[in-house]
C-alpha cells in the first residue's frame, strides 16, 4: 500500500499543479485492504475494484497470503472490505 499512498499523493499534486482531475481506479486481490487502507482509498476517491480469478474454494487453496496461510481472499473480504 505504500506504492499506492506515493502514486495518489502525487497524482493529486500533479493535477493540482496542472488544474487537472484525475481519476484513480485500482484493482487487487483484496488482501492488503486493511481499515485504515480503505479509509485513505475512500478519503481519495479511488475506486477499487476487488478480483477474484476463481470459485473461493479454488481462490483459497491456491492462491493463500503469502507467509499468512490463513489469510485468504474469503478472510479479506469479511474483515476488510466493506461499503465505502
């Protein structure tokens, strides 16, 4: 996420030096979306979108966190995504 804070604080300076708006859109796995990521998404007007390339079932077992096996795309999306 700290790759994604960088790029949209200068984005929005960038735009601001240029009088241009710019639009971020981001799409991820879900796993890094913490509160307080969605809250600086939010805060921004970054609109995300979450993928999953596959059945949860599959999602889960083939693709777990790295280092965190518990930490699935099933966890991500009930403990950290949630209506902006």
């Amino acid at each position: 996420m700290k790759v994604v804070l960088h790029l949209v604080c200068y984005g929005k300076e960038r735009g601001e030096a240029e009088r241009e708006k710019i639009v971020f859109n981001m799409t991820c796995n879900g796993t890094l979306l913490t509160d307080a990521a969605v809250d600086f998404l939010n805060d921004n007007n970054v609109n995300v979108m979450v993928r999953m390339d596959r059945p949860p079932v599959v999602q889960n077992v083939n693709c777990p966190y790295k280092n965190i096996p518990e930490f699935t795309l099933s966890f991500a999306l009930q403990n950290h995504v949630r209506d902006a």
